[in-house]
C-alpha cells in the first residue's frame, strides 16, 4: 500500500465514503463475536484531532494475525470505508498494515496543549512563591525540585479523555486550578490562601502514576486501577512530608484537601470537603474541567458543521448544550 502523511486526512476530517489511506494510532483492540457468530476485531483508533471507532471482519486465522499488528499503542496503515453505524461514524476497515517504529511524528497522533509548558511552570513557579508559609511552600517547593516527578508531570495527560487529555494537560488544568483558587481567595479573604493554594498545586500530583504514559499511548496502571489518583496524590504528599516540620493540625488539613478535592465519594472523593480551603479547591478542580468539557463541545460541534442549535448529548454533563 502506497502511503504518504501528506495525502493521509485526519479523523476530524473524514467523509463518509472510501478511505483510501489513512494512518492513526490504535487505543484500545478487542475480538467480539458478530450476531451471525462471525468474529471482528474492533479498535478505537485516534490522532491528535481525535478517535473513531473501527471493525474489522475476518477468518480467525487473520484475525490472529492482525490482532498482533494492532495492538493499542501501536501506529497502523488502513484501508477501508467511512460509514454510519446507529448513527455513529466508524471506519469499515479492509486492509491493516504495521507501520515501522519511528516512522513519523507522534505529534500527529498525541495533541499537546496549545500553551507554552515553559510558561505554564513559570506561572506555577510564581503562584508558588505567593505562598507565605515556609511549611507549605517548601514542601510544594520539593516536587518542583523533583527531576523524576517533574518529567511526568510535564508530560501527563489530566485524564484519559474527559478533559486535557493531552501532553501537558496535567501541568495546564494544575496552573488553572492555582489561578482559580488565588481569585477566590481574593474574594473571600477569610480563607486561608496559603493552604488552599497548595492544595491546588497538589490536589491531582497521582495522575503522574495513574497512567502508563509512553507517549505513544496511555491506559490507566495497576496502581492507578487499584487506588486511584486521588490516594496515590495522597501517598506521594506522604513522602515528602516526612521530613517537614509542618504543625500536625495544618499537614492533616493538607492531607484533607487532596482526599476530598472530586468533593462527593460518588465522584471518587475519599472524604468530602470539611472547610472552607478544601471546597474552593473542589470547586475550582471542578469549573477548569467543566468548562473544558463544554468549550471541547462545543469547538468538535462546530468542527463538523452542525446545523443544530445544541450539542450531541454528553454523557459527562448529562445533557445537550446550547451552541448559539
């Protein structure tokens, strides 16, 4: 199969009809059994503007073999149709291909935020050191210092989907969620800001080890399956406090923050929030990812050319929203 990335359009981009080359990256590939008992393989396949979902019908043996060459994670060739399927977009695919390691730029596959990262830890860096606790800050202070955690924590995704699900995107809603709580304690000055920017700052340092990010691809960890993002922030604050000479009262109150920043145990929260700190860090957690979900719809509405007035439903609002 000829192959040119030049000529290869990306998901946002597809029409419905022949899809006479395309290459993407595979993020999840399972078998299934088809109604007339024939199996398929079905993959989620992606690119920096997006996924869609694929099939692919054959013999058992060429299933096996196919299945080898697209695993999630690797990059692939295709061949196939553009269709709709219950309403939904898929690629009808009739030839797969691997494609060679290093062949290509993964910033075709991975979107990455559209600031400066340079920037955005410049700008943590600074609301940092409005921190006028020498407790708080320094033992924010020691992850910046933190080469291995740093590494990640540059490159990480904020989520697998939901909201800065990019290169960087961990390190972006962190800074705004910093950003936010610095205003709401400019308008509340009763709270403490010292510890509600802190707990900013810390409230999601898990999600560094609730991935497996290989760039390439991402899935969630055994760890991260197992505990969560929100007890494995809580553990690596554990760590760094061992040395500190932080007043009991005040690294409970940290602690705190971090176990009840998703603010109901429904949403994943261990504790919900018992003061006022650890509300406004919920709450401005919750606005930067909200607001994400309702600008990424949108942004994708008006990317397809919708006609209509409202979104697609979204299962993370539970509802449409008003696009005009």
């Amino acid at each position: 199969m000829g192959f040119s990335v030049e000529r290869a359009p990306f998901i946002r981009d597809l029409q419905n009809g022949l899809l006479e080359e395309g290459k993407f990256l595979v993020r999840r590939a399972f078998l299934q059994t088809a109604k007339n008992n024939k199996p398929f393989l079905r993959l989620i396949l992606a690119d920096a503007s997006g996924h869609m979902p694929a099939i692919y019908f054959a013999n058992a043996v060429e299933l096996k073999k196919i299945s080898a060459i697209a695993k999630p994670g690797k990059i692939i060739r295709i061949q196939g149709i553009v269709e709709e399927f219950q309403n939904v977009k898929q690629i009808k695919l009739t030839k797969i291909e691997s494609v060679e390691e290093g062949e290509g730029e993964l910033s075709r596959f991975w979107a990455r935020t559209p600031h400066s990262r340079r920037q955005i830890y410049q700008e943590i860096r600074t609301l940092l050191q409005k921190i006028t606790s020498n407790e708080l800050r320094e033992v924010c202070i020691e992850f910046l210092k933190d080469r291995a955690f740093m590494r990640l924590f540059i490159e990480s995704p904020a989520s697998r989907g939901v909201h800065h699900a990019y290169i960087g995107g961990l390190m972006e809603h962190t800074c705004n969620v910093m950003h936010t709580v610095a205003e709401f304690c400019k308008i509340y000055p009763h709270a403490d800001a010292d510890l509600a920017l802190a707990g900013a700052f810390l409230h999601d340092i898990g999600k560094v080890d609730e991935y497996d990010f290989l760039l390439s691809h991402y899935e969630h960890s055994e760890a991260g399956r197992l505990k969560g993002h929100t007890l494995l922030s809580y553990e690596r604050l554990k760590v760094k406090l061992v040395k500190s000479k932080m007043h009991p009262l005040t690294q409970a109150k940290l602690e705190h923050v971090i176990l009840s920043h998703q603010g109901k145990r429904i949403w994943g929260a261990i504790e919900e929030p018992r003061f006022l700190e650890a509300y406004l860090v919920h709450a401005a957690d919750a606005v930067d990812s909200t607001q994400f979900i309702f600008n990424e719809l949108k942004r994708t509405s008006l990317e397809r050319g919708m006609d209509s007035a409202w979104s697609e439903y979204s299962k993370y609002l539970g509802r449409e929203i008003f696009l005009r």
